[in-house]
C-alpha cells in the first residue's frame, strides 16, 4: 500500500489526495514500454545524435511500434546510413591515407570528411526537429529504398 509523500500516512492506491493532511498524490506512471511513450518526431531526432544514433536507429528498425511509420522508419535508415560512413571513413578510409605521402594534407582531408559527416548529423537533427522531411543527397536515396523494400 503507497503511503503519502506529505506526512508519511498510508493511503490507497487510487486516492487522489491524502486523507490525513490533504496533499495530492502523485498518479500512477504510465504502462507500456518505452517505445509506446516516445513521440515519432523525438525517435527520428535521436537517430541523427552522431557516433550513438545508430543505437536508435535499430531498436526504431527492429520495432513493432513504427513498423507501419514510413517517416520514423526513413529517418532511421537514413541515420543508420550516416553511421555507416562514419565506420568506413574511421577503419576504412582513416588507416589507407595514413600509409601515403604527404600524411598531414590526408589528415586534413579525413579531418574535413569527419566534420562533413558531424555537419550532416547536426543539420538532420535541426531538420527533423522542424518536423522537416529532407533527404541527404546519396543517403537519403539509400534510405528510400530501404524503406520501400520493407513494404
């Protein structure tokens, strides 16, 4: 039996306030997991969050709650996508140009790939935020296909 958060007396589950001192309860917490709490625009935004959205991206994928959300689903994907090419340029991309001359011009240039990526991440999050649908030149495409296969 909960007690009450005021003066400490037991009160019932349902009660609205106390019957000793009059405080008001708290309500009970919402049911349901996560998923069923969490609005579609705020799924899509966390897809974008850079190095840790692919998290996001494949609960919103592997869920039953967004299977029939074409949006959520195409903002998942195309954030799986930008994490994709986060990976090939850190282990792919990053230990080739460290073998060729001329190593601080090809630092710079895998420096400006990194934040290109960063930049698309942050733009996406705005955008989405906005409650925008805007697709990134090739992973955007990626993306639309992914979600029309899965149809």
């Amino acid at each position: 039996m909960p007690y009450c958060t005021q003066c400490g007396q037991q009160v019932t589950a349902a009660a609205r306030f106390c019957g000793a001192c009059g405080t008001a309860q708290q309500t009970a917490t919402a049911t349901g997991t996560f998923l069923d709490r969490i609005e579609p625009r705020t799924a899509s935004i966390l897809c974008y969050v850079p190095i840790l959205g692919w998290v996001a991206c494949i609960i919103i994928l592997a869920s039953q709650r967004f299977r029939a959300d074409r949006e959520t689903r195409f903002h998942a994907s195309q954030g799986l996508y930008l994490f994709v090419a986060w990976l090939i340029l850190d282990w792919g991309l990053q230990p080739f140009l460290a073998v060729l001359p001329l190593p601080s011009f090809y630092s710079s240039v895998y420096k400006g790939l990194k934040l290109i990526l960063i930049g698309a991440s942050v733009f996406m999050i705005v955008k989405t935020s906005q409650g925008e649908r805007y697709s990134l030149p090739v992973f955007g495409e990626l993306a639309e296909k992914s979600v029309a296969e899965q149809r």
